[in-house]
C-alpha cells in the first residue's frame, strides 16, 4: 500500500470518528430525538462528504444500540423500551463500582479545576434553570469520569452505556429541572471532595449512588407515565 493510500484511509478514519461523535452527541443531547429519522444525503451534505462516511458512521453508531434500519422508513433513532432502560441502568450501576479497581487514572489539579468548574455552573442552574446547560454540564462530567477510567475495555462499556441512558435521563429535565439541578449539584459536591482527596474509587461509588438516584426518578417520572 503506498503512503498516498494510508493517508487517505486515515484521514477516512479520523472523517468517519468525527461525524460519529458528532451524531452520538446529537442524540444525547436530544437535538436528535427518540424516534428521529437519520436521512444519509442530508447527513453528506452537511459534513461536506460523500454518503459512504455518513453509512460507515451510523454502522458503528447502530453497534452501540442508538440507531435501528427500519423497512420502508430507514434509519431513525431508538426508543428504548422500559425493560432496556432497566437493563442499561443495571449494567451502568455495575460497571461504575469497578471505576475506582480497574488500573484508575491518578487525578491531576487539571481534574479538580474541571469539578470546581462544572460545580459553579451547576449551581447558577438552581436559579436560572436551563435544559440544555444541564445537558452540556452533565456531558462534560461524564468526559470527566471517563478520563479517569485506565482499563479500556470499561472505559468503552462505560461510555456505551451512558449513550444509550442519555436521551431517556435528559428528557426529564424537561419537565423537573429544578429538582435535576439540585441533583446534579448534590453529585458535582461529592464528586469535588473525592477529586480533592484523590480518590477515584469513591467517585465510582458515587456515580453508582447517584445514578441509582436517577433511575428512580426515571421509573418515579418517565417509565410510570
């Protein structure tokens, strides 16, 4: 294979990663919702690329379990059932335990700033509360607790598993954001102190605490409805 053809299948690659993260963020954040349909030529036109990135992009998105091909409809974007959302939210209190046993990150004052960071924001939402701020807050802790996970292969259920738990955690703040904001600050608190004490174990422990927490109020306010 000559050097001319490498590049081209990375820069291929790196094309293919980035409209990836980018589309799985979307359906985080809602902007693409349960039930929206994917339509590749608009997705090309877009991104300026061919169809082929876009297919290969939402190929790897459909293996996390965001997008199904539907006949006649095309792509569109999953709607969790309860029992899947019971079933992502039974993996993720499992896999948070093992954050803090499973070759962890040593915490950096980079780390600390970022807490300190996310906890000022969060707490500007109890009095001026809005959606997406709580989205891109919570987004960026999860980045920031994924950071501190060494063993890749927790690392990657990990992040699966929050993707497949966003769209369904976040449509709440719709409807209860002063109480998701309470919340959120409640977790970013206890979060602060493990990061200042350099204790990756006890944020594991937290996540599992407060996303057990969150999985309440989805049966409490989502699923019972």
């Amino acid at each position: 294979m000559s050097l001319a053809q490498k590049t081209t299948e990375t820069e291929l690659k790196s094309t293919v990663e980035d409209i990836q993260l980018e589309i799985v963020q979307r359906i985080c954040f809602l902007d693409y919702p349960p039930g929206e349909q994917l339509k590749e030529a608009e997705l090309a036109a877009e991104f300026g690329v061919s169809r082929t990135p876009i297919r290969d992009a939402i190929s790897r998105i459909s293996h996390l379990g965001l997008v199904e091909t539907r006949n006649g409809v095309g792509t569109v974007v999953v709607v969790l059932s309860a029992e899947q959302i019971r079933h992502v939210y039974e993996m993720r209190l499992e896999l948070a335990a093992l954050i803090g046993t499973m070759s962890p990150c040593t915490i950096t004052e980079i780390d600390c700033e970022m807490g300190r960071t996310l906890l000022q924001e969060a707490k500007a939402l109890r009095t001026d509360f809005g959606p997406r701020q709580y989205i891109e807050i919570n987004h960026r802790l999860h980045v920031l607790i994924t950071s501190l996970i060494g063993n890749g292969t927790l690392r990657s259920f990990w992040w699966q598993t929050y993707c497949q738990a966003a769209s369904t955690w976040y449509r709440q703040s719709n409807q209860r954001g002063f109480e998701m904001a309470q919340a959120l600050v409640a977790e970013l608190g206890d979060i602060n102190t493990a990061l200042e004490l350099g204790d990756v174990a006890a944020i594991g422990y937290i996540q599992r605490t407060h996303i057990g927490y969150g999985y309440q109020r989805i049966k409490t306010h989502l699923l019972a409805t």
